[in-house]
C-alpha cells in the first residue's frame, strides 16, 4: 500500500482569508470605536491604559484570544472525540458554533466587566497610588527615611505631612 496518500483536509480559502482580514483589522476597529471616526483626531493615545480605562479595546483583545482559543482546541477536534468517546463530527459543530458564541460573549463579558471597575474606580482615568504608599524623606542628619503615608487622605504636601509624621516619631 505503498501508492496510498492520506487525504487531508484543509481550511477553506475564504476561511483562511477571513481569519487573515481578522487579524489585520484590530488596529482600525480600535481607531473606530474608541477614537473617533477622523482622521484629524490627533490627541495623545496610549498603548498601557488600565483595561478598565479602554472597555472597548479590552474587549475587542480578549475576543481575539477567545477566537484564537477556540481555533486551537478545534485542532485537536479527533484527540478530544477520542478521549471523550463521542463523533468527532459533533465535536466540529460544537467547535463552529464556539467559534462564533465564544469570543462575543466573552467581549460583551469583558467590556461590562471594564464598565464596572471603571465606575467603582474613585479616580476614573488617572493613576491609583497604592493604599498606604511609602514616602521617603530626608533627615535634618542626611540620611533617608520611610514613612508610611495613610490611605486616602485629603490633598495636601506630602513632604509636609511626612516631616510632620517623622518629627512625632522622633520625639516620642
């Protein structure tokens, strides 16, 4: 049987050509939907937002990863029929239909999930101090101190309220 060839099957060329128009397209969707429709918008953009900060661009990402997740485990389609002892046709029809349920779900999932961290953020679009930060100050001697600032205080010199905190300490 040495002139046999194993038929193989391939992705559909339009398949292949959707998935390739997919992957290219992320940067114009996120230019859509998140920065306007002109050209001119020319206002400052960052790459390392908070997930919570850019909703729709957190969800547009993880429903890629959610589309490439299930491409991956469609590659498996047999190794799974056979360990659950089921069709390997079911399997493909459970995995066409995930193809195109899971990563909107999971994106709907995660720009919700980014609508609610934003709202419960106390300073929505700027940059958190962890609570109970550290300051470090100069002693009168020349060396440094840490100083343990409260969470959450009102606005005011930090250097100020660390002086006045260090000087407590000292005389105590």
């Amino acid at each position: 049987m040495h002139g046999v060839v194993a038929k193989h099957e391939t992705v559909h060329p339009e398949a292949e050509r959707l998935i390739a128009a997919l992957r290219l397209t992320p940067r114009s969707l996120d230019k859509r939907t998140t920065q306007g429709q002109t050209e001119e918008n020319r206002e400052e953009h960052h790459l390392l937002d908070r997930p919570r900060d850019r909703p729709v661009r957190t969800a547009i990402g993880v429903g890629a990863l959610a589309f490439y997740a299930v491409l991956f485990v469609a590659g498996g389609n047999d190794v799974i029929a056979a360990r659950f002892e089921v069709s390997v046709n079911l399997i493909t029809n459970i995995l066409r239909v995930s193809l195109f349920v899971v990563p909107v779900v999971t994106g709907i999932f995660t720009y919700r999930l980014c609508k609610e961290l934003a709202a419960r953020s106390p300073t929505a679009g700027e940059p958190e101090a962890p609570p109970g930060a550290d300051v470090v100050v100069r002693t009168p001697e020349g060396g440094y101190v840490d100083v343990e600032e409260p969470a959450r205080t009102p606005s005011r010199n930090k250097s100020s309220r660390a002086v006045a905190k260090l000087s407590a300490s000292a005389m105590a």
